[in-house]
C-alpha cells in the first residue's frame, strides 16, 4: 500500500509543478510576446528582416540595460526617477572631456564615473535622511538634467573621437550589435546575481519586510545605498551606448526615459510595492516593448500614439495585479 500511495503522489506534485509553472506572469508575457511577433510578421513584409530586427534592437537596448539594476532596486521597495537625467549628464561630461582630447576609454570611464557619482548622491540621501526615494529622485531628475542645461545651454557637443561610434554603432558579429551583445551579457550577469547569490536574497528580503531584514543581521540602508549606486553606474554606461549611437550629446537627451525603463520593470512582473519579481520577465518584457514600438513604427504610427500605449501598458500592469488581489481577499472572506 505505501508503494502504492508514492506512486500516485509523485504525478500530482508534478502536475502541480507544470500548472505553477504555466500560471507564472512570465508564461504569459511569453505567450503574448510571441503572439506580437506573429502578428507583426503578417502586418508588415518588412518585419522579418534580420537586419530590420537588428536596427529594432537599438530602440531599447539602452534602456534595457537600465532596467536590470532598476528590477533589483524595485524589489527592494525604492525607485529612481533619475535616471534619463543621469544619462544627460554624463553625456554632457562626456562631451566635455572630449573637447579636452580625451580617447574613448576615458570618456566611458567619465561617463560611469558620473553616473556613479548621481547615484551615490541619490543614495545617501534616502538612506541618510529617510526621504523617500521618489520624493529625492523626481528632485535630482531635475538637478541633474538642470546641470546639463547650465553647462551646455542650447548647444551641443558633436567632436567626439574616432573609434567612439562603435559602442553605439558597432556589431559584434552579422547583424549583433555591440549594444545587443553587452544587453544580453549583462541580462545574465543579473540573472545570477539576483537569483543565485545572497545578495539576491537579501535583496527580496528587504523588499518584503525592511524591518525583519534588519533584524535578522542583515545591512538594510548599506544594501540599499549599493543598488543606488550600480542604477548611476548602469545609467552612465547607457549615456556611452547612446551618445556614440547619435553622434551627439544635448542637454535633452534620453528625455522621459525613465517612463520607460519603469514600464519594462513593472511589465516584467516586478511588483512596484517591491519583494517580488524576476529578471527573466523583465527581460522578456524588454523583448515584448521593443517588438510592440518596432511593429507600430512599421505601420508609420506617430510617437505620441506609442507613448499613450506605453502609458496604458504601465497602468494595466500595476493594476491589474491589485484589483486581482483584492478580489481574491475579498473571495476568502465570504468563505
């Protein structure tokens, strides 16, 4: 009888398994992923294109590589609005340093080293004073890009030296970009770091009880002050792929960014009131954004219309999961 019991068990835990596994936001992301991509193979005959689909790619890779640091920031119950701002001021130092005669390997280390800088700055602040992280980043998302302003004015920075256009430009191997390359690189970097290593759980367990975590050992306001700085870090290295992909630097650049790089977040399945979430679904909702803007271009449909839908798309996915939640609750409790 007991070897009988074992048998019937072991096919329940595994449908279970397979039925938690096809109920997982990221399941469904995929499924809608895919079914964008189909859709936009009919819709268009240029869509299937390998390099249509490579030039795709540069509308989102630097944003996407933001969104990794910014998951693991969320997770952990703070936010940086900041950072389309950081992005412009490390452009504009970049510039800077390249009037003075600076090769490219300086530029990216000036850049990331701003970018470190901003984020530092963000980060002392929230864990020094308390303040909000949204409070103290819509303040900086101003300072920043008002430094740029102050600095540059209406002009712009073009002489950048030969060699730099290649880490906005430049392809790895056929139609892989540089940019690509570094994005899925660094998506698998992130991967490991929040679902494999203490760090990662560290940083879920901030996000689902601060109080506990601290408690239990474990260096909340220190933890939160690094994620702070790798997002600056993150977001100096965008200004390098972005500058060297336009050839230019202005004080306007990567404007409204931050909208963006939220959505692809919170679309990802990771929850804005943090603790949860997973890098595989932010990464495929960075693929499913860049299919749904690169299709919509195809069809010749003005900015504005795609920044209505990005906006719909970030309400949808942070109310959707709420109104579920509270439906349930209140299911439970006429039970």
């Amino acid at each position: 009888m007991a070897n009988t019991m074992t048998q019937t068990a072991v096919p329940n835990r595994l449908s279970n398994h397979w039925l938690h596994h096809l109920l997982r936001w990221e399941t469904f992301l995929l499924l809608v992923t895919v079914l964008v991509f189909l859709f936009n193979s009919l819709a268009t005959p240029y869509f299937l294109d390998p390099w249509n689909l490579s030039d795709a790619t540069f509308n989102f890779t630097e944003k996407a590589i933001i969104a990794l640091p910014m998951a693991m920031l969320i997770i952990c119950r703070e936010i940086d609005l900041s950072v389309a701002s950081i992005i412009a001021l490390s452009s504009v130092s970049m510039g800077l340093a390249a009037e003075a005669g600076m090769g490219p390997g300086g530029l990216v280390f000036v850049a990331v080293s701003v970018g470190i800088v901003c984020g530092l700055f963000n980060g002392l602040v929230v864990t020094h004073f308390g303040i909000p992280s949204i409070v103290v980043t819509i303040g900086t998302m101003s300072l920043y890009r008002g430094i740029a302003y102050v600095i540059l004015g209406d002009g712009a920075f073009t002489n950048y030296p030969s060699g730099f256009e290649f880490f906005g430009q430049g392809y790895v191997y056929w139609v892989f970009s540089f940019e690509f390359t570094l994005f899925m690189g660094m998506a698998l970097i992130f991967y490991g770091l929040l679902h494999h290593t203490n760090f990662g759980r560290r940083t879920y367990a901030i996000g689902n009880n601060p109080t506990a975590a601290l408690y239990s050992g474990i260096k909340v306001n220190k933890h939160k002050l690094i994620l702070f700085v790798m997002v600056g870090a993150i977001s100096g290295l965008a200004s390098v792929l972005l500058t060297s992909r336009l050839g230019s630097t202005r004080p306007s650049i990567a404007f409204g960014w931050e909208l963006s790089v939220i959505t692809m977040v919170v679309l990802g399945g990771v929850s804005i009131l943090g603790g949860s979430g997973s890098m595989v679904g932010v990464v495929i909702a960075v693929f499913l954004m860049g299919l749904v803007t690169f299709g919509l271009g195809l069809l010749n449909v003005p900015g504005i219309v795609m920044t209505i839908i990005i906006g719909a798309m970030l309400i949808s996915v942070i109310s959707i999961p709420l109104v579920a939640g509270r439906l349930r609750a209140a299911r439970e409790q006429r039970k």
